[in-house]
C-alpha cells in the first residue's frame, strides 16, 4: 500500500522502535530561541552532557528583543528579565558553537520561523524541531517539523533524537479559486473554525488539493504555522517546483551535484496516489470569504459578512459558557455585524504573517491611504532582518510610514507581548498573529485574527471592513 | 524526575474546555533562565485581582475569590480534573513545572493538547484520559462532596475513589509507564541507544550529504 507523506518523512528518520511503539526518530535540524533553551543547556551541563551535532542547530533571540532602539544596544532591552534571556542565549552560543547564530542585532535576525526557512536551513525531508509549537511553519517544505517542550530541547541537544510516536495521518483537501482579498490565512483560519482547535489533536495534517499547489511558499508557510492552532504538531505540504524554485541559492541550501541529487530527493515527498489518511476534510475554497475571529480561541471565527453569534442560539451547555465567557472578555454583543468592531490598534507581523509576501499584500491595500484617525497604533514587524531590507528596498517602508504605520525591527512583538508591544487592558486589535488567548497580546488585551490584508483594511476604516470591497 | 506510583489526592475541579498554557503560566513568567519559581503564577490572571509580574511578593496580591483554586476546600489538592483539550497552544514547559510546583501530580481530562501531553510526562506529572463522561461524573462528585479524594494507581492503571466502589481504567505508553514509576531519566535511556544512533547517522550522512554540510 502507498505511504503518506507523514509516513515517508516518519520511516525516514527511524532509529530504533520500542515494544509499545515509542520511537527514536532522528532529528536533523533543531531550531533554538531564547525562551525554551536556557534550562536545557543548563540541564546538559548539569548532567556533564555534550551536545551531539551543534552543526545542527541554528539559533535566533526573536521572542524578547525590541523592535525599536536597535542603536541602544543590548542596552536597548530595558527589562532585565528578557535581557537575561537573550545573553544567556548569547553565552550558550559562545560556549556551544551552532551551525548559525542570528543574535539580537544581527542583521539577519528573525523569527525562528522566518529564518529557517529563509537561509535554506529548512530543507525538505529534514525532521525539524524547535521549543515553539509553530514549528510546524517548516511543513511548507515537506519536512516533519514539529514543537517539542524544554526537556526534549535537551533530550535532542543529548541526543539527536526525540521519542515520539507515530501520529495518524489527516488530509486537508482544499480546490478552487481563491477570491482576491482571501488568503491562506483565511484557509486556515476557515478549516480550524470547521475541525476545531483540538480537531487534529493526535494527527499530522497534509495539505493538499489544488488551492494548495497554486499557493507560494510564504502562503504555505502561513497554513502548516496554523496546523497547531487545529490542534496538530505538524502540517506538511508535498513539494513541488514552487518548493524547488524557493530554496535555489539560499544561503544553506545545496549547491551544484549536491543540489541535483537533493532536489531529485525531495521530487519523491509526496503522498503515494493509494496512500490512505486515517481521516480526511475538505474545503471549497471559492465559497471562502476573508475570516475574523470574535472570541479567545481560533476556532471562534466567523467571516466579515457575518456577525457576532449569539450564544442563546447554542444548544450544547459548555459550549454555550464558552462563547458566552468569550463574549464577555471580548466586550462583544452577540449579533454585532462583524464589519461594525471597531479596533484600538493593528498588528501586521508574527510568524504566520511577517514575510515579504505579507507585507507587499498589506502594503497594496495600504497604499494612498491614511489610518483611521481612531486608531491609536498600526505596527509592521518584519518578520526579519531579510524580509525588513527586502521590504525596504521596495518601498514597502514608505507606504506604510506615509500611512501613518510604524515600521519596526523584526521579532515576535506583539504577537505574544513579551517585549515592549503590548495592549493596554480593553484594548481591541486587528492581529496577523495565530493565537486570541486572553491576554496573548498583552493583560487584558483583545485580539482579533485576520490576514495581512483585512489587517490594513481594519487600520483605514478603524474598523473590519471586507478587503475584497476596498478596490 | 521524581517518581509516580500510587497518588491518593484531594481533587481540585476546572471546569473550563481549552485551557490553554498561556493561562496556565502567562507569558510574562517565561522570562526565568530557571526551572523553578513558577507555581505563585499558575492560572496568574485569574488567580489574584490585579496584574501579575515577576518580582512581585505573591503573597501579598489580592486573590480572586471567584477563582475555583483559591477556595479553602481546594487547598492542598494534588489532582486537577478539566476538560477537552487541556493544556493546548504554547509548547512552554513552564506549564508543568507550574502545575507541579503548585502542587499538582495528576491531571484528568477527556483529551489533552499533544505537546502539553508530552511535557507533562517529562516532568513527572501524569495527565490521565478518562472518557467525557468518567470526567463529568467526577467533576459532579467534586462538586458534591467536600474533600472528594481519588486514588491514581500507575501500575494498574487505574483511578478508583477512596472504598474502591468505582473505578475507571486508563491507557498509557509502556515506556512511559516505565519510567514514570522508576523516575528515569529519559536521557540516558536513550542514550544507551548511541551506537545505533550513530550508525543511522553514518548512513543518512552517505546518502544525504547535504544535510550535514
Ligand atoms: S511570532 Fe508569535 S507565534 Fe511565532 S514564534 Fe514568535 S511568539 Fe511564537
């Protein structure tokens, strides 16, 4: 019988299998941020530990640093509990040599998720890993990437392996053509609202179908970095020319026989035409309007044409707390049209919504515009040093000054308010970002998840208008 | 780690679906280069009124008396039962390390988040599945009968409450079983597999040149 995807990349990296099935799989690129890592080195050095293959890992300080005052240095950093993060990075890098380390300042820094990706240390048919549950971004480039906790952090420093067992396989199928102004964002979005937030828990999620292969990498990378909010460690998508084309000359990425011989490889990742998926979901996407969630959690989401469900209407008693609780932290009233919210601040960056695509796309929309006098803050945050001279040598910078946004340094920001970005408590926020949690974006905070482009299209109006409308 | 095996335990009840572990341990507690300190700020926004950040003398913030944690009867409980996806968003292990430090061994839920799941064996802490109506049962006995304790058997895999009147099985991985209840350090089992390690490595280096350049 054909193999998935999933199974290729999982039979792939096998090292040794358990009797009840718990596997070594071996881990060819480990991703390291500043967050999940101090105490897994100081684990290591505890226990008198060498790390295995440090050629493996690639490094970045994306969560705490600042996205203004670069030129006040590490100084710059003015909590000094983030700062003791990003040196103790900094020293961990000094004494464990990593294949490449973009430290804060760097000119190539970034979110791991851009980054990898972005220097070709992503490459398909690797096993990715990373203390973040977005590492699932990478299973744009066919690879089986995946978050892992703090101790696994050290178990693959250790080791080069995780333990792990095989999770079933979930095909998400979507065909047809997207409408202009509906991204991938508005996919994921769309099928996280359909299957649930623990919907591909225990799964891994292929995207597939022709809406799929039409989209860019930076479009897929967008979905697989959503794969986790639907509850599933990875998504992946098979690799096509489109893959091919995007890793040609990265710094990282083979070159000359070595990229012949790869690049015949990863033709191979793809599901077999017989391979059968433990379950399968699909999705139209013509029918597919640009999404905007309205509670704490991705899977409270509705389109711009609709409005604000009314939790009276809800027959399940949980659920009808929840929605209910959601509203209420929200400041929502049930059947509010979606287009009359009106928001605070805008947010256009984040792993799943920071790379050059994302912010040409925002910018369109931007472009002879003003944001709406209500607004009191519209934030562009690269999603790296690349993406943010990339965007600067297009003029995508001046668009955005000029329409009163504040164009940044690249980091995580207000994606999680671990820096200085923030929502004041009430405040309400049009956020490219993938999570709605109370107080993501700052105590209090509340967040409304949507594309790049409804993003612009809120900072203008002050409000979610519908991007397909604005011309 | 510390080893589990047999945990008799008050039973403290939260009743929410999609706990994420940005609730758990909010983000601001993330800065620590530590494994420790974290139980003050378990469940830190809804646990006390005002605005929790590091440094602060916990014990001296206005709790929230609404907070199902803060009532007396819950003081000391070693088992949290919860609902549907418990523990899902953010791959931080400060959630764990939370939960334990607070006090917590066991949480029962009828599904957990996957890399949460995973975590909490890493540290010692056991989240048990118990199918949706196992778990509303349990959290209607909670509810009726102060000091409602649980037994939580590893070896039988088995939770039971305390005249073993009624009792509910549970599936967990023999691995993790077994280094749960011997404490091991997951490590150096595995690294007693480094020979094959390192010939599958030797092998993918001939094959994939790329990947190690
Ligand atoms: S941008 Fe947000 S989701 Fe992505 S890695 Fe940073 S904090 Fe996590």
């Amino acid at each position: 019988m054909g193999r998935t995807l999933y199974d290729k990349l999982w039979d792939d990296h096998v090292v040794h299998v358990g009797d009840d099935g718990t596997t070594l799989l071996y881990v060819d690129r480990h991703l390291v941020h500043e967050v999940t890592s101090p105490q897994a080195f100081e684990g290591l050095k505890l226990a008198g530990r060498k790390p295995w293959r440090m050629d493996s890992v690639v490094a970045t300080a994306d969560h705490n640093t600042p996205t203004t005052d670069w030129g006040r240095g590490i100084a710059g950093i003015v909590d000094p509990v983030s700062r003791l993060q990003v040196e103790t990075l900094d020293a961990n890098m000094r004494e464990f040599r990593a294949k490449a380390y973009f430290p804060f300042l760097d000119k190539r820094q970034g979110i791991v998720h851009v980054i990898g990706p972005e220097t070709g240390a992503t490459l398909p048919g690797m096993t990715v890993v990373c203390g973040d549950s977005h590492t699932s971004t990478h299973g744009a480039f066919a690879c089986l990437a995946f978050g892992i906790g703090t101790s696994e952090v050290e178990h693959v420093l250790a080791t080069q392996c995780v333990n792990t067992k095989k999770m079933k396989n979930l095909r998400v199928t979507v065909d047809g053509l997207l409408e202009r102004g509906v991204t991938a964002k508005d996919v994921a979005l769309a099928v996280i609202g359909s299957i649930g937030t623990a919907g591909g828990t225990g799964y891994a999620i292929e995207f597939a179908g022709g809406t799929i292969r039409a989209l860019s990498m930076e479009s897929r990378m967008t979905l697989c970095n959503m794969a986790i909010e639907a509850g599933a460690r990875s998504g992946m998508v098979a690799v096509d020319e489109n893959t091919i084309g995007y890793l040609k000359g990265r710094p990282f990425a083979p070159t000359g026989e070595a990229w012949n011989r790869a690049a015949a490889y990863w033709r191979t990742l793809a599901s077999d035409p017989d391979a059968r998926f433990e379950r399968e979901v699909r999705l139209d996407a013509r029918a597919l309007k640009p999404q905007v969630t309205w509670g704490t959690s991705p899977e409270m989401v509705a389109s711009i044409e609709d409005r604000v469900p009314d939790p009276d209407k809800e027959k399940d008693a949980a659920r009808r707390e929840g929605m209910e609780r959601a509203l209420q932290y929200m400041g929502l009233k049930p059947n509010t049209p979606i287009g009359e919210i009106r928001i605070d601040k805008v947010f256009i960056g984040s792993c799943t919504n920071s790379r050059i695509e994302d912010l040409r796309a925002a910018a369109a929309v931007v472009k002879g515009r003003h944001v709406a006098a209500s607004v009191r803050l519209a934030l562009v945050v690269p999603g790296s040093g690349v993406v943010k001279a990339q965007a600067e040598r297009e003029g995508l910078d001046r668009v955005f000054r000029d329409a009163g946004f504040e164009w940044r340094e690249p980091g995580c920001s207000m994606c999680l308010a671990m820096n200085a970005d923030r929502l004041e408590p009430g405040e309400r926020c049009a956020s490219t970002s993938n999570r709605n949690f109370e107080g993501r974006q700052g105590a209090g905070g509340r967040t409304h998840l949507v594309s790049p482009e409804m993003a612009a299209g809120a900072a203008i109006a002050g409000h979610f208008v519908d991007v397909r409308r604005l011309g | 780690m510390e080893k589990f095996t047999v945990l008799n335990g008050l039973v403290a009840p939260l009743d929410r679906a999609n706990v994420d572990t940005d609730a758990i341990i909010p983000k601001q507690f993330l800065k620590s280069i530590k494994r420790s300190g974290f139980g003050p700020n378990l469940f830190d926004a809804w646990r006390y009124l005002d605005h929790g950040e590091p440094g602060m003398d916990h014990a001296r913030r206005a709790l929230n008396p609404d907070f199902v944690l803060n009532q007396p009867r819950f003081k000391g409980a070693s088992i949290l039962i919860a609902r549907k996806n418990f523990g899902c968003g953010s791959s931080r292990e400060h959630a764990p390390w939370a939960l334990l430090e607070y006090g917590f061994r066991c949480v029962i839920a009828p599904s957990f988040a996957d890399i949460f799941y995973n975590n909490c064996y890493k540290n010692g802490l056991l989240p048990v599945v118990l199918p949706e109506t196992e778990v509303d049962r349990l959290f209607y006995d909670v509810a009726s009968f102060p000091g409602f304790r649980l037994i939580v058997d590893l070896g039988k895999q088995e939770v039971s409450i305390l005249d073993a009147s009624r009792s509910a099985h549970f599936e967990i991985d023999a691995y993790r079983k077994h280094c749960l209840l011997n404490g091991l350090d997951e490590i150096g089992l595995t690294l007693t597999h480094a020979d094959k390690i390192r010939s599958f490595e030797a092998r993918r280096r001939e094959r994939q040149p790329w990947l190690f350049s």
